[in-house]
C-alpha cells in the first residue's frame, strides 16, 4: 500500500514539474496564436539542476529523467512553432502520456546550468 502511495506521489511530483517547467519556459511563446509542424532536429537534450533532472528527445520518445524516480517517456511527436518567429528560435514539443501531459521548449538562448553561472551560446544554444 505504501509503495503504491509512494509511487502515486512521485507521480504526481514528476508531472508538476513538467508543468512547471513548461508553464515556465512557454510565457514568450504563449501569445503566438497559431502554430504548425515543422522539421525535427535529429535529437536534443537538456538538464538543470536543484532539483536535478534531464529530458532527452529522440524519435524513439520523450524522456523525462530524476535521480529520484524512474524515468517517464513520452511518444515522441514532432516540433511544432509559434507562427510569426524565426524557424531556429524555439523547438516545441507537446507531451502526452494517459492523463500525463505538458509542453517541453527549447529556446535559443544564453545558458546558464545554474550552479557554476557558466553561461553558453555555442556550446548549448537552446535552453529549457
């Protein structure tokens, strides 16, 4: 009973925070009122810390990864874009998994991991 109470929870927990990493990134992009399919790029990747966590997009799936939980995959859908932007200024993907779900970007920007404030725009020019 407990280990499925504890499972329910981290559940929960993970789908939190997608959404509030998705509700996070996605302000800019939110008043774009039309968006299209576009060109997947082959596979991206990104991570962040406190607390820790790591997301890999393939055409195999959509990983959402913590050092404490198991990891959720997604089906992988491709990009979509905020019409009215520049094709390389953000990758959008939309995340569906039962009553999981949340909306995963990549926008070309200054990054920053967040615990050495190295910042990158040619190393990693796409930021979560």
């Amino acid at each position: 009973m407990k280990s499925q109470q504890l499972k329910l929870n981290l559940l929960k927990a993970v789908t939190m925070a997608i959404a509030l990493i998705a509700t996070f990134i996605t302000i800019n992009l939110a008043a774009q009122p039309a968006l299209s399919i576009r060109p997947a790029p082959p596979a991206a990747q990104a991570s962040g810390t406190e607390p820790f966590w790591d997301v890999t997009v393939t055409p195999k799936g959509i990983v959402y990864n913590t050092p404490e939980g198991k990891p959720v995959t997604f089906p992988y859908t491709p990009p979509i874009q905020a019409q009215g932007r520049p094709e390389d200024v953000a990758f959008v993907y939309r995340l569906q998994k039962g009553r999981q779900q949340g909306i995963l970007t990549f926008q070309k920007n200054t990054c920053n991991n967040g615990m050495s404030d190295i910042s990158s725009t040619t190393t990693q020019p796409y930021c979560t």
